[in-house]
C-alpha cells in the first residue's frame, strides 16, 4: 500500500525538529579551523544561517536583519501626523461655518418674527458672536482654546466641537499612556483632576524610588486608588519601565517632526487639556522617567511619512515600534553570540515583525546550547570554548569526511586498515570482507541472519551476514606530519585542508592505531612542535618564509626517540625560502631562495635519510610547485612527491598514510 504526502505552508502549527550538534559543528568547522577562534566560527554561522535536521533552511541574521529594515520602511511610511492635523483643522472650519449659519438663521428669524424688540436683541446677540469668530485667531490650538470658552448659537456645532475636544483629550492619554483613555471614561473634569492626582502620586513615588527609600507600602496604596488606569502592573519597576518606554516612544514621535509641527500639535494638545496643573505634572514624570531610564530612547527619531493621516496615539504607536526594531536592530548587527539572542523578547518579535522571524531566532538562540548540551562546547565565565570531547569529534568527523572524499573519488584503496592475523584480539567486529581471515563471531553472524531472515529455525547462513573478529596488528610506525603555516597557505585556500588533514590524521592514530605515533610540525620562518589539542587553534604566521629545512631538523629529533617504520609527511605550497644560520641560530629569509637555504635544507635530507626516515611530500598550488628540490628531494631520500590540490590532498595523504600502514605487517 503506497505512502501519500501532502505539502503545505509553514501556517505556524509545525516546529522545527530539534538542531543536531553534529550538524552544528560541520557547519562550523571549516571556519573554525580558518580563524581558529569558536565564538567568530558561532557568530558567523548566526549570521549565515544552518540547515536544519529536517533540510529547512534556518534563517540567519543576515536575512532577518534584511525584513526588519523592510518592516521599519513600512512603517515609516504608513502615514503622516502632519495630515491629521490638517484634519482637525478642517473639522474646525466646519464647526464655525455651523456656527455662522446658525447666527444667520438667529437673525433670520427675528426678522421674519415682527418683533422689534426680539430683532434688537437678537441682533445684540449676533453681532457679538460674529465679532467672538471673526476675532478667533488662525492656528488651530489658538480657536480650539478660545472656542471652549465660547457660547455656541448652534447645538450642533457645540457638540460637535464638544466631541472633536473630547477625542483629542482622549489622544492626549493614548500618546502618552496608551489604553489610559478606556480607563477614564469620559474626559470630563473629574476624570482631568483623577489623571492629575494620579500623575502627581507616580512623580512621588519615582522620587522616592531616586532617594532610596522603601516604595512597597506607597506602591500598595498607588494601586488601590489608581490600579485601573494602569492595568497589569505587578510592581513599581514595571509599571515605570513600561511608561518609561511608551513616553520615550512618545518623544520619537515629537523628535521625528518638523519644529512647525511639533509647536502646532504641542499647543493643540495643551489647549485641549487646558489645565496647567496637568500640564506640569506630565512634564515633571517625563523629566523623572528619563532620569531613572536614559537609555529608553528618548533621543530617537524616524523618517515618518506617508499618503494617510495618523493620529497622534497611532504615531506613538508606529514610534515604539521602530524604537523596538531600532534596538533590535542595533544588537543584531553588533557583535552577536547565542547567549545574547536568548536575551532578546521573542513576543516582541513576533508583534513587531513576524512569527517566522521569531521562530528562526529562536533556532539560532539554540545553537550554543545544543552544543554544550552535547558536551562540544563549554562556556566558562562567559568565554566560549570547544572541549576536548568537541575537538575528538572534530577529528572523526575529518577522518569521516576524507574517507568519504576518498569513496566519493575512488582515490586509492579502500578505507579500511589492514588488520593483522593471529594476534591481540579486539573487542571490535566487521563486515567479512574477501581477503580477511575468517575468524567469525558467531553471536554477531547469527544474530545478522535472523535480522535478514527473521524468527525460525533453521537459521540460514549468507556470506552478507559474516561478522569477523578484528585482531590488533603488532607493528608499529611513528609519523610526523609538517605542516606549512607560511601566509601563502591561506592566500591560496591551502591552510584549512592542511589543518583537517592534521585532525584525521591524528585521530584515525588514537582510534585504530593506539600504539603508533604521530607528531605535527608547524613551520613558516621557523618550526615548532604542535600539541593534537592545539590544531583546531593553530594559526598561520603573519612572516614570510619557509623553513623546510628547520622543519626536518625538528621532525627528525622528535622521531630519534621513537621505534618502528619512521616517515616525515610534509604539507607545502612551495619551495624552501628560510633556514637557520649555522653561526648564529638566527633564521634567514630569502626570496628567491639562496642557494645556501637549498644546501642546508638538502644537508637535512641527508641526515633524515641516514636515520632511516623516509619523507613524502605533498606540493600543493601545482604551478608554484614544479621546481626541481622537491624532486631532488625524493632522489635523495627514496620518498614519493604527491602533486595535488586543496581539495584532494586529504584523501590522497590518508590513502597513501594507509598503504604504509600495510606494508608493515608482520611477515607470515
């Protein structure tokens, strides 16, 4: 019966799988190993993304910070406070042409009435509130003050600038303490003297909390008289951090507009709200909350524009929006960790950009974690690190990915190690292979049959189910690979395969070959012997020069105190420009090279070769390459010169690793 598969858009329901450490750390590996330095390696896999378990695509910073810019455009341009107003202003050009045809009316009608002394009134009347408009003076927050103080002739204008008030008192409380004007009700002067009270207990209490003083009982008695205008506030530091955030955002908004708005829209909100008291209390909170929190944004200013008018409230809206993107923003393109990300408020992503964009940060928050977790990174005092557990696996997986280069390219022979006959008896099975000694476990050959025939008797035997025991060869070689750290070894994309060579190297020795023994050089102007625990760190040499020939001389001390086959592998992109001065102990570099750098580096072969080591070479950068001392070097030592690329010199120096590893069996 055949599997049926439906696909559909990530509607928010499906999760990722989790991340994969393993995966993680060969995502990272390469630049880990170029930079030598985890927490640089962490940072720009953040920024370039990973891909999941699942083949998703976990979005990096990069791509987020590119919708976050996209979201702060539209924003900045969903609408314009200058339009609206403009729009408050034709509203009240409405109200007194009402006004107007009301006192016509007024007078039509006393007219039409007949009575003298009606029309004599009436006209007292009119004249004088024609002369009250007709003094009114131009700007807006000017009318809207002295209409308040205005009798109307007209019901309709009168409640029609009643409502147009009442709205913008409203605004007033939504810009600076946004849901406050559900709480008051209608802006009516009770409601004005409770906002003021309420202004003037958040002042003292802020004070208090400057001085030092205990603030638990003020804050206690603070709630029960005005806990409603403030909803959700557990204690004082929240409440002030949100008022602090929303007043900051509401002088964004004033920052971002033109000095003429700005005083416009100033003296409208101060002529509306037309008690003084208020006034001063609002400025005195704002002046405390940007003392007790500077750094909420208080200077901040956007680019706000558009084809649509916004209300004042709605503009503080837009204003603490950028401001939280604006902060967001600025953390992401700074230097960044996982650690930091876990900081950042992923509600507040998902309302300001998208829940796919908190979903992906949330991923990558994961990604330090997940690798500690398993035991692959540690961080200690805040410095991230890799473990030496995260460095052996570090190695596997090098050795895993040359072998599967080695696979992939049919380079050599098989992966597989020769395992010697008749001696130590592993703990280990295999798959038989033609050529092994059939030396079988029967346990773990029968139980592959029943797997592949299932439960019954008789169990039936295939050459596939065949599992051998593997025996410990007791021979032994020691190695030591030379690297080059010369700077044209990463100018030319050389240094990081030279380094996973070392890894795999190093730790296909530890798990197959635990007897044997592999040193690493590094050498640029001078050489130095490398620790197995320092490669993932190991840098090249901000010098010119390679000093091949103090790389040999170090190499073959280090192989005089250990037995079996010795050979030297040595890893380069050129040709010897460096030596030690015989005289002086000083190195000397030359480029060209001086025909007593060759003479010395050639004198070093020699004393190699008469201690039985044999030197294979590995020339990189082909054409660099082809000069005659490499060749001349393997005439005088019986070694082998490999000429090879980046990308296919792991798998020919492990192949070519193993082939001797073979040659040494045991005789019988």
């Amino acid at each position: 019966m055949g599997a049926e598969y439906d696909y559909r858009k990530w509607d928010g329901s499906q999760e990722f799988n989790e991340v994969d450490a393993d995966g993680l750390l060969a995502a990272l590996t390469d630049d880990y190993l170029a930079t030598g330095d985890i927490e640089a390696a962490l940072e720009r896999l953040l920024r370039q993304g990973f891909e999941g378990p699942d083949g998703e695509q976990v979005r990096g910073l990069r791509d987020l910070l590119e919708e976050l810019r996209e979201r702060k455009y539209e924003l900045e341009t969903i609408g314009d406070p200058d339009d609206e107003y403009a729009d408050y202003l034709d509203r009240m050009r409405e109200i007194e042409e009402m006004e107007r045809s009301a006192i016509d009316e007024l007078d039509e009608e006393a007219a039409n009435s007949g009575d003298d002394r009606r029309q004599e009134v009436t006209s007292e009347v009119t004249a004088e509130r024609r002369m009250a408009l007709d003094l009114l003076p131009s700007d807006l927050p000017s009318k809207v003050q002295s209409m308040q103080h205005y009798d109307f002739v007209s019901s309709e204008a009168r409640e029609a600038f009643e409502a147009m008030v009442e709205e913008l008192r409203k605004e007033v409380a939504d810009t600076y303490f946004q849901g406050m004007s559900e709480a008051l009700g209608e802006m009516d002067p009770e409601a004005m003297a409770r906002m003021r009270d309420a202004m003037a207990a958040l002042n003292d209490l802020i004070e208090q909390r400057e001085r030092g003083d205990d603030t638990t009982e003020s804050f206690e008695q603070f709630k029960e008289q005005f806990g409603d205008l403030f909803p959700g506030a557990e204690n004082l530091d929240d409440l002030l951090e949100q008022l602090a955030e929303r007043m900051a955002a509401a002088q964004a908004m004033w920052n971002s507009m033109t000095p003429e708005q700005r005083a416009h829209l100033s003296s409208l909100f101060n002529a509306v709200m037309d008690d003084p008291d208020l006034q001063w209390q609002m400025d005195r909170l704002n002046r405390n909350l940007e003392q007790a929190f500077p750094g909420a944004g208080w200077q901040r200013r956007f680019q706000m524009g558009g084809m649509g008018g916004l209300k004042m409230s709605e503009a503080t809206d837009v204003a603490s929006q950028l401001s939280q993107l604006e902060r967001l923003e600025e953390m992401l393109q700074g230097r960044i960790s996982p650690a930091m990300l876990n900081e950042i408020d992923l509600e507040q992503v998902r309302r300001n950009l998208s829940d796919d964009a908190a979903r992906h940060l949330e991923q990558l928050a994961k990604l330090a974690k997940t690798m500690e977790d398993a035991g692959i990174l540690k961080n200690e005092g805040g410095k991230v690190e890799m473990t030496a557990a995260g460095i052996r696996k570090l190695g596997r997986q090098a050795l895993q990915d040359l072998f599967d280069q080695v696979r992939s390219k049919n380079i050599g022979d098989h992966s597989s190690t020769w395992i010697g006959q008749g001696h130590d008896r592993e703990e280990t099975t295999k798959p038989y292979e033609f050529g092994d000694p059939l030396n079988l476990d029967l346990s773990a050959t029968v139980h592959n049959a029943v797997r592949r025939n299932g439960n019954g008797v008789p169990v039936r035997l295939h050459p596939d189910d065949f599992e051998v025991i593997e025996n410990e060869a007791l021979t032994r070689s020691a190695t030591v690979l030379c690297l080059d750290l010369s700077m044209s070894m990463p100018m030319r994309d050389n240094f990081v395969p030279a380094k996973k060579l070392a890894m795999a190297l190093q730790s296909l020795v530890s798990m197959k070959f635990p007897r044997d023994y592999l040193g690493i050089v590094g050498f640029s102007e001078i050489a130095h012997e490398v620790k197995p625990e320092e490669i993932p760190t190991l840098m090249w040499d901000y010098i010119y020069g390679t000093n091949l020939q103090h790389a040999l001389m170090l190499s073959r001390k280090m192989l005089q105190r250990e037995r079996g086959t010795k050979q030297i592998i040595v890893v380069t992109d050129g040709e010897p420009t460096a030596h030690i001065d015989p005289s002086s102990g000083i190195p000397f570099f030359n480029y060209p090279p001086l025909p007593i750098t060759l003479q010395l580096t050639m004198a070093e072969v020699y004393r190699c070769t008469k201690a039985g080591i044999t030197i294979n070479t590995f020339a990189l950068d082909l054409e660099r390459t082809q000069y005659p001392f490499v060749e001349q070097i393997a005439k005088v030592n019986g070694g082998r010169t490999f000429y090879t690329t980046n990308d296919a010199i792991g798998g020919y120096a492990l192949v070519d690793f193993l082939k001797q590893r073979r040659l040494l069996r045991p005789a019988g």
